[in-house]
C-alpha cells in the first residue's frame, strides 16, 4: 500500500512532499531525528446495566504530533487539526529544543516492514449498532441466570479502530490499522441478606465483534464473572505472612509485568533507577524461568504490526533459564545505550511521548503437572484471579491483588479467602519459582499498563507456578 | 456568548431541531506545556493545546452519546447525528432526564480558578524551577546520588456547558506544578521518593528549595529500611497516604454504587458508620482549589456537602440520576468527560482538620507503623476489604525509629473507620482530595 492509498492519504490527501516539509521544518534548528505521527481513533461503546441499555457512546479524535530529537533532549508538539499551517507551527515549537543549523531531512520514503497480525473480516463500522446490542443482552441473561443469587449484573462492550501513520526524518513510512474490542461483566451476588460479593470477567483483543460470536462468547465471560461471585460468598480472611503462593495460568502472569517487565524497561535502566540497572548477564530468576515479551503474537490485546514508531514489533526474550537477557528499546533509548529498538516504543495517543513498554509478557511452559504442584504445597495459597498491580522501579518492590484465592493445606484446596494483595521484590521473587507447570496461558484479554499517565493495552500470561516464599496481605495473623 | 458557548448551544440546538427531547453538550478546550529535565539537563519539552466536544441527547427516556474533535460545522453535526442514532438502541430509563430547572445554577462567588499570569510564565522560568528544584534535591546530601528526575507544568483551559433547559456556561481554570524525584544509595541500598506542589497560580507554589529538599528528605529516610514480622499494630497515615485511602472511600459514598447496593455503606444513612474523631465533607465551593467549580458537569450549582459528621453519615454524593433511583436530591457531584451519562465524581473532597498536631500523635504510640507510602492498593467498596502494599517507618516509644518496607496493611474498612482514633491538625490541599494525618487502632501488617 503506497501512502495515497493509505487512510491519511486517500482521506486527509496527505502527500510524501507534505510529510518531508513538516519533518523539514521539526530539524529547521537543528537535531538528529524527528517523525511525525498521525493518529484518527474512533470509538463505540455500550452498556448494560439493570436489566436496561443504558449508555451508547460513538466518537473520533484526530491528531498528529510531532517529535524533534537532540541528544537527549525531546522536542514535542501536536496539533487536532491536520491543516499544513497547524502542523507546521507544531513543527516549529517542537525545533525549540534543538539549537544549531537545520538538518537536511532525506528525501523520498521507503515503506517499513510490518507484520499482519490482525486482518479484519468486517471493520467495526461495518457492523449494525444492534449486534453491540445483542452482546451485551446475551451477556445480562446468562450472568442472571447462573445462579438465583445473582442480584445485579453490569455488561459492557467497546470497540475502536486506530489508523495511524508514522513518519521519520530517516525516510521511513509505515501504516497501520489497528483493531481493538473488549467484553466487561460485573456480577453482584447475595445470600439471603448478607454482604454482598462481586465477580469481574472480560476479555478480548485486537479483534472485532466476531470474535465474541464464534471464539469466545458472551455467556462465557458472564458466567465466570458469577461463578466469581458465587465463590466469594462462602470467602472467609486471608492469611497474612510469608508462605507459599501458587499461582494459577493466564492472568496471574501479571507478576511477571510487575515484577521484572518494567523494571526492564530501557529508559530506567540506561538512568540507572531500575533494581534491575546493570544486571544483564546475572541470574535474576531461577533457572526453571524463561520470560518473554512478544507483539507478535495474532489478535493479541498487546500486539501489534509495527510499534508507535513505525518499528515492527519483535519476540524479546527477557530473561533465559533464569539469566538476564536484555531490555525493551525504544529509539531513544536504544540511540543513547547504543542497542537497537526492540519494536517497545509505544505511546497512548498522539499527545504523548513514546516509552518503551510491553507488549505481551509471559513465561515458558516448564514440565510439571499443575495438580503435582498444587500437592506438593503443605500450606500455602492458590491465587487464579487478579485485579491489579504496581511496582516501584527503584527499590523493585511490587504488589499485586487477588482477587479469587483458595488456601492449600496439605497438598488441597481447602476454602476460598478473601482479596488480599501480595508483596514481593523484583530481582528476589522468581528465584523462588520451584515449580513451572506446563499449562501456559495467556489472559483474556483485558490488561492495560500505566506508566507516567500513559495508558496502552498489554497482555500477560503465566503457566501455573510453585513460589516457595512471597508475602501474603490478608488480615488473619 | 463565547464562540465556544455559541457552539455548545447551536449543537443542543440541532439536536432539537433533528427529534431530540432534550440535549446536553460539553465542550472542553486546554493547552498544556511541560518541561522535564534530569541530572541537570533538560530531556524534554512539550507545548500543545486541544480541544473537544461531546453531546448526550435524550429521545423521551432513551439517550446517546458522542464526541469529536472536528470542530467544523459538519463535524458537529456528524457529532449530533451519531448521538440520535445511538438513542435509538437504548432502552427506556424512567430515571434518565436532565436535571430540574430549579437546581440548574452557577455559584456566585468568585472561585479563583483561573491566574492569567500562568499564560505569561517564560519557559526559561519554567526549565529553571525544574532545574532548581532537582538540584536542591542532589545537593542535600552526598547519598542523592541519582534522580529520576524533575518537572516543571503548566495547563491552561476552558469548560464549556449547554442544555436545552435553558443553561449555558463556561469557566476557565489554570494549574501549574512542580515535582522532584530523587535516588537515594547507601550500602546496597537504593530508594525514590518524590515531593510535589501545584497551584492554580504561579505565586501559589512552593518554592524549588523546599520541594528539592522535602523529596531528598523523603528518599533519605526510606534507606537501608527493614521487613518486619507479621503482627497487629496501630496505623498512622501520614496526610499523602491518608489522602489515597479517602479516595479509595469515595466509591463507597458515590450515589452510583448506592443505588445498586454496592457500597459498604449503602442503607446505611443517618447511622454511625465511623469514630467521633471522622468528619468528611464534599465543598467545591473553596476558592482557588483543584476541586471548585461554579457548576457541576450537568449544570447543578457547586455546594458543600457534609458527608459524615463526627462519625454519622450524612449524605452520600450524588448527581441527577443516581438522587432520582434512592429519591433524593442532587449534591451538585455530577463528573463527565466529554460524553455518556454523567458519573459521580468529588468537589474537593476531605477529612476534616482535628485539632493535635501530626508530631503528638506518633508520640502517643508505644509502637506502630507510619505509613509513607500505598502500592498497589486493593480497596474493595463493595464487600469492605482492604488491603495495599506499604512503605514507611517504625514508631518505637513515640519516635520514628527506622524504616520497613515490602510489607502489606490489611484490614476491613467498616472496622478501620470505626477505629479512627485521631485527624491531625495539618489539612492541607494539594489536589481535589485531601486529609490530616490519621491514626487507626489497629490493622493487619504483613511481614515476615
């Protein structure tokens, strides 16, 4: 596809002479690079709630930043109206950071290479308002359902499409279209007149609405919100201490996103501010741990063709039998440490600053039975549902929240326990990993990362893992 | 009429005119410049401004929403068009209208959310503080050996409203703000902290010594910081951290979790929910703060709101619809973005000043944990649990005797608002949410 094909260049009539005078002028004071990118996202939602359709919600945003690189110095402006005098004045106040002669931008522009990682059947305009509809309908039913317990029930379904293109002053072009679409089902269940409990599901990807028709369905993902739900009726306190934690396959493998994924991230570590600053090359897992990073996986949430500098996305190996591999790149970031992009550089949307960040995090299957693993634990806790997570980059300490827990004892699930976080430190945690099972999962589907206000979708997955000692935060001491 | 209230009003306007009911527009306009530096030099630079608009329409009780960016005439129509379309997939709400004519209103008085000055602040002047305000922090002391660097905001911008009741608005605001992030390394022993200050005006800001010097202060004190044994133990919150778990609590208040019963709280008006020593109050009436505002997102005039007095709770917080679903009225607490039905969202929302300083009540403890910082909190609304990840320092005889980390605090909220023993005397307000320090009888830390 050439760029009059593209959606810039067919719909705004965007040209590679436009593009070579907006980066023209980024480098008219100076700077090694710069690189424009455009940005047209449109988005739908729809929300159930109460038995009723409450909300329906469409809308477009459509912007371009610019970017000027000098050194270590960043140079950013946007601009939401893509008139030449508009970008060109964001051109210039982007320059500001650079002082010196103007550096002449190359000439012509040489398409990257991309993958294809999510082609669309039928884009999400293309499909009637009423399929949104029924999704979430399906979804209400089924949830009610359940179980007779089931008292409110909230379902939602969003989708968007991103269009974006990305130029440099190196002469690089790439396009994309980027799909994106996610299920929500909250449950709220009561017995007799106790306390009530609460049960989330979702999922989703770099898909379309298709997806939640033949792979996986509503009922689905309601039915696992109230069997959430049903569970934490019968929840009594979580143990509070150091013990052994099993964690189950898929969602649980935000440890991994917390506890090595970002302090991986190139930018700490070439600062030097990451615990895990200077360690490539050192064993910061136990060998039984592989951990990679990959955007190239198909239809995953976290993937995607080329990253939001127009480098295509790679499979990074992080960490390698329990040896430190490497960190994610941005252009930056790589330029300064003298490395390469590992296809990490992402940002939220045209009014951000890329950063290396992740993609989809996950850990190799190992060889153990997840039923062994759960046997070989005399007193412990079993964790399968997660909320969130946040590490402090520095120091490594990390914390993630169960949300659906059993307590082990004697090599069996006893009781479920209430929501408790768990604690632990970067670079010590997984050197307690004993176990790896050899059922890798990946999440649904619902991830997002935060990471100096910046939101982008990630994924993570974990086989079912054996941690020998990690802190346990529940209330019964 | 400003151009961007013409442009607010003519698209409720086309709304009417294309079979809507009703409609409501937001429109919001900012421009933002950022400067960050590190280890002395600047990384980065940003200066840019945008703008949207978002309408909600009703067609009797069903409503839809949209939102754009495209300002022209046909991308506002495009706008009202898509909103009408949507309408019609909705269901019929009996609860769903715009808010009575009679509680449509601006606050009178003069709110000070807006400093002309910060639109004239050079950003020479601006690199300076950044660069002034880390170097206070690397100078404190030789163990600063690193930063994570500092940043020098601004943000200017405008609100728009209009409905087809008959109101239209608009307020400016401004902010700026400066923040630091030193390293600090002793003995193998590496830790952050940060200090902030941020202002609607220029002058309101702390100076760049002080907010350098507080952050050092703070990443100094986390050194060579120990894990302790799991135990029960008194809290103290420090005001920073208390402030997260307020804000935790706010979902517990919020008409929206009410009406579906998935609050703690819900049922549970006029009954003590919390200790004599708590009083929280909702006002975003307070000149010059980050929570004020003439109206809410629907139009409803600004007010204070008592929402637990001395222990007892008063009022949840509440915008049109969720006073409707429990019969009650609207506190003026309506929050949106640009689009949907309006949420629940806090004036300037806080734990009222007591009356002991912060100092005397760390002395009356034999032992206990002050607690600096939260990670990862998991404050569950709905059933009661809470339990995060916590930083800070060791009380031993009524002294900060030395600091813990990779610990967890864990507890029931029912039972720790119950157990607040003390508000300290130093409320102060740096963003819409705030509180003194607090003490907590007794709460679950996880150790070793």
């Amino acid at each position: 596809m050439g760029l009059s094909e593209s959606f810039f260049g067919s719909r705004f009539g965007i040209t590679a002479h436009d593009l070579e005078r907006y980066l023209s002028e980024a480098l008219s004071a100076g700077g090694e690079y710069a690189d424009l990118y455009f940005e047209h996202l449109s988005t739908s939602s729809i929300s159930m709630d109460e038995g009723i359709v409450k909300s329906a919600t469409e809308g477009v945003t459509l912007g371009v930043g610019v970017r000027v690189i000098a050194g270590e110095r960043t140079g950013y402006a946007y601009s939401d109206d893509l008139s030449p005098e508009k970008i060109r004045k964001a051109a210039r106040v982007a320059a500001c950071i650079a002082r010196g002669p103007a550096t002449i931008v190359k000439t012509g522009f040489e398409e990257a290479q991309r993958h294809d990682l999510y082609p669309m059947l039928r884009a999400p305009h293309e499909m009637g308002l009423y399929e949104r509809v029924d999704l979430v309908k399906r979804a209400n039913q089924a949830a009610r359902a359940y179980d007779a317990r089931v008292f409110q029930v909230q379902a939602s379904y969003a989708d968007s499409l991103r269009d974006v293109l990305v130029a440099t002053s190196e002469g690089r072009l790439s396009f994309d279209r980027q799909p994106m679409a996610r299920m929500g089902v909250t449950v709220l269940a009561r017995q007799g007149d106790g306390d009530p409990q609460e049960g989330h599901s979702g999922g989703g990807g770099r898909v379309t609405l298709d997806y939640f028709l033949t792979e996986k369905t509503p009922e689905y993902f309601a039915h696992e919100a109230a069997r959430q739900a049903i569970v934490q009726l019968g929840a009594t306190e979580a143990p509070a201490g150091e013990m052994t934690v099993v964690l189950g396959p898929g969602w649980p493998g935000i440890l991994l996103h917390e506890a090595v994924g970002h302090g991986l991230e190139a930018d700490f570590n070439r600062k030097k501010v990451s615990a895990f600053s200077g360690r490539v090359g050192q064993q910061v897992a136990s060998p039984l741990c592989t951990v990679i990073d990959d955007g190239t996986i198909g239809n995953r949430r976290g993937s995607l063709n080329v990253d939001d500098e127009g480098v295509a996305t790679q499979r990074n190996v992080l960490i390698e039998n329990g040896i430190l591999r490497g960190y994610l790149q941005d252009k930056l970031s790589s330029r300064l440490m003298h490395s390469q992009s590992t296809g990490s550089g992402r940002r939220e949307s045209y009014q951000q600053i890329p950063m290396p960040r992740m993609t989809n995090t996950y850990m190799l299957a190992g060889e153990s039975d997840p039923e062994e693993i759960i046997r070989s634990v005399p007193r412990g806790i079993y964790c399968t549902t997660f909320g969130g997570g946040q590490v402090d980059i520095t120091s490594g300490n990390f914390v993630f929240a169960a949300n659906e827990s059993y307590l082990i004892e004697n090599g069996r699930l006893t009781r479920p326990v209430r929501g408790a976080s768990l604690i632990g430190n970067g670079p010590e945690a997984l050197k307690y990993v004993s176990m790896v099972g050899r059922d890798l999962k990946l999440d649904e589907g619902v991830g997002i990362c935060s990471k100096e206000g910046q939101h982008v979708p990630v994924g993570v997955g974990i086989p079912t893992l054996k941690i020998d000692k990690m802190t346990v935060g529940g209330t019964a001491a | 009429m400003s151009e961007l209230e013409q442009i607010a009003s003519d698209a409720v306007k086309l709304a009417l005119a294309r079979g809507a009911t009703d409609a409501e527009c937001t429109i919001s306009d900012g421009a933002e410049f950022e400067v960050n530096v590190r280890m002395r030099e600047v990384e980065s630079v940003k200066e840019a401004g945008s703008r949207g608009a978002g309408i909600r329409v009703l067609a009797g009780q069903r409503s839809g929403s949209s939102y754009t960016s495209d300002f022209s005439a046909e991308g506002i129509a495009k706008m009202v068009n898509a909103a009408i379309e949507l309408a019609k997939l909705t269901s019929e709400d009996p609860h769903a209208g715009l808010p009575e004519p009679g509680a449509l209103g601006k606050f009178a008085g003069d709110l000070r959310l807006y400093d002309p000055a910060i639109e004239g602040i050079e950003t020479e002047w601006k690199i300076a503080q950044a660069i002034a305000a880390e170097g206070f922090a690397l100078a404190a002391d030789p163990r600063i050996a690193n930063s994570k660097g500092a940043g020098f905001s601004s943000n200017v911008g405008s609100r728009v409203f209009a409905n087809s009741r008959g109101f239209v608005g608009s307020y400016r605001t401004s902010s700026c703000g400066l923040a630091v992030q030193p390293v600090a390394v002793e003995n193998g022993s590496t830790e952050r902290d940060y200090w902030y200050t941020s202002s609607r005006t220029a002058a309101g800001l702390e100076s760049a010594e002080y907010v350098g010097r507080k952050a050092a202060e703070r990443a100094l004190r986390r050194l060579n910081s120990r894990k302790i044994a799991t135990q029960k133990a008194p809290i103290v919150f420090e005001p920073r951290t208390a402030q997260a778990l307020l804000g935790d609590l706010f979902d517990a208040v919020s008409g929206s979790a009410i009406y579906r019963q998935a609050s703690f709280l819900a049922g549970k008006l006029g009954e003590r929910i919390a200790s004599d020593a708590l009083t929280i109050i909702d006002d975003a009436t307070m000149p010059g703060l980050f929570g004020s505002s003439p109206f809410d997102d629907e139009g409803v005039a600004a007010r204070r709101t008592v929402v637990v007095e001395r222990g007892v709770l008063k009022s949840y917080l509440l915008n049109t619809y969720t006073a409707r679903k429990l019969g009650l009225k609207t506190t003026g607490n309506a929050s949106r973005g640009l689009s949907g039905a309006a949420g629940v969202g806090p004036g300037n929302f806080y734990i009222a000043a007591g009356e002991i300083a912060p100092e005397k009540i760390i002395g009356g403890l034999k032992s206990g944990l002050y607690v600096t910082e939260l990670i990862g909190t998991a404050a569950n609304t709905v059933t009661d649990d809470y339990s995060s990840g916590a930083a800070g320092l060791w009380i031993e005889n009524g002294e900060l005797a030395y600091p813990v980390s990779e610990i967890t605090i864990a507890g029931n909220l029912k039972q720790m608002l119950m157990d607040v023993e003390r508000a300290g005397a130093d409320l102060e307000f740096r963003g819409s949410i705030a509180s003194p320090t607090i003490l907590i009888r007794e709460m679950t830390i996880s150790g070793h």
